[in-house]
C-alpha cells in the first residue's frame, strides 16, 4: 500500500512565532499511515525540526542547491537541510520553475544532491493553463516526469506531487477527472520505468472544503498544500481528510 502524505509548503511565510501552529498542529495530528510533513522557509528548519522530535510529524525543505558546498551565495545544500533536521525537501515547485529558471535537468540535479544526503525528495510536476488549454498536459506531465527524475528514484526516496501552475494559490481546482486522468497518467509513466508505489500528491488550492474529494479520486495519495497549510486548523483537518480517506 502506497504511504498517504499531507505537506506543507510555507513557501517564504513564517516567523518565530509561526511555532506556535506547531505546538495546535501536532495534537491533530497522530502516527500510523498517515504522514504529516511541513516545509517552512529555511529560516525555520532547525526550530521546527527540534518541536517535531519524537512526534508524527516530519520536516521539509522548499530547495536544495545541486552542489555540495561551495560559492553559491544566498543558496542551501542538501546537506544543510539535512543537519537542521530536514528529512525531505520539495524540488521543481513551479514558482522555483518560474522565477528561477529551473529546468528539469536542474530538478535532477537537485534530487540526487537530496538522495545522497538522505533526503526524500518531493518532486513537483504541472502544466501551465495554456499547455492545458493546448490539449498537452499529459505529454507535459511525462516529459517532466522523464526529465526530472534521474534513474535510481524509488518510493523511498521521492514523492511526486502534480500541481497544476494554474490551480496555486488561486482557489482553482481541475475537475476531479481531471485530477483523475493525470494522476492514473503518472502511475502508469513511473510503472513503466521505475518500481511501482510511489505516493502521488495532487497540489492546487486544496482547502479542507474539497480535501475529501480530491482524496476520493484514484491514485490520489495526499496533498501538497500552501496556502492552507499555514494554519494548524486547516491543515490538520486536511490531515484527517485523508487519514480518513
Ligand atoms: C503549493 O504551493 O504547492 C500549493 C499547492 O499552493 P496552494 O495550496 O496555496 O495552492
């Protein structure tokens, strides 16, 4: 049975007070196969990292940089994440893609560098509206998949989260055949050239108003969640949406 996974993303919101959805998290939150991962902004790693000791909840980084050291300025290896207490780091988010011109050799690059630290990366896929809206998605959905994941990716050490670049952070979901049709896509992709059971998330506005529908849908095995996971309240009933599913 594929692990169900709840994550996430920060992206760069959070201060030190930000541990105090923490300390109302992990109440809701209980072990079992269900995971709790959150991803803070680096900034926030070790703290959050020393709370969640000991608790069903892991802690993630938003990027890594390739390298393993080096003069890369403002940039965070894997082995950094790794000593704060990171266990996981999401690569090829498409803001990454977005603003700073990730390609998927980039991602690749990344997930190694994750792997060889002992990190489990979360790799993020999605189609742009106008690649939706040109009848390719699927085709994209692949060809990221293929570039994105060098060979050796197990569901041990990589979770694939499909995000549609136009469902995030804009209250827009795809249709749930929709969501359906690229996660049974991705399933059938990653049996063809990898072992098969990796956890596949959906991520795009979900909210715990459509949590346990999307859940519902096949080869959905939890969510990457932004905006909804800043609050302990919303995210942990996200958690028990699927906990439940
Ligand atoms: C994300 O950033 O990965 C995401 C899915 O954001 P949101 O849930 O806010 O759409």
């Amino acid at each position: 049975m594929r692990t169900k996974i709840a994550a996430g993303n920060w992206k760069m919101n959070g201060l030190t007070e930000s541990l105090a959805e923490i300390d109302a998290l992990l109440p809701q939150i209980s072990d079992g196969q269900t995971k709790a991962i959150i991803c803070p902004p680096a900034t926030l790693i070790s703290s959050l990292a020393a709370k969640a000791s000991g608790q069903p909840l892991s802690i993630g980084g938003q990027d890594c940089h390739a390298a393993a050291s080096g003069a890369h300025t403002g940039d965070v290896s894997a082995a950094m994440l790794k000593d704060a207490g990171a266990d996981c780091v999401i690569l090829g988010h498409s803001e990454r893609r977005a603003d700073h011109g990730e390609t998927d050799a980039d991602v690749a690059a990344k997930t190694l560098a994750a792997w060889d630290n002992g990190l489990v990366a979360i790799v993020c896929v999605g189609e742009t509206e106008a690649q939706r809206d040109a009848g390719i998605t699927l085709q994209v959905i692949r060809d990221q998949l293929a570039g994105s994941l060098p060979d050796g990716a197990t569901p041990a050490n990589t979770i694939i989260a499909y995000e549609p670049v136009w469902a995030i952070g804009t209250g827009r979901t795809p249709t749930l055949d929709q969501i359906a049709e690229v996660h049974d896509d991705m399933n059938a992709t990653l049996d063809t050239r990898f072992d098969a059971g990796f956890s596949l998330l959906y991520g795009g506005s979900v909210k715990p108003g459509n949590a346990a529908e999307i859940f519902a849908v096949s080869n959905v095995d939890g969510a990457l969640v932004g905006g909804a996971s800043l609050k302990a309240s919303d995210f942990g009933a996200i958690w028990s949406a699927l906990n439940a599913a």
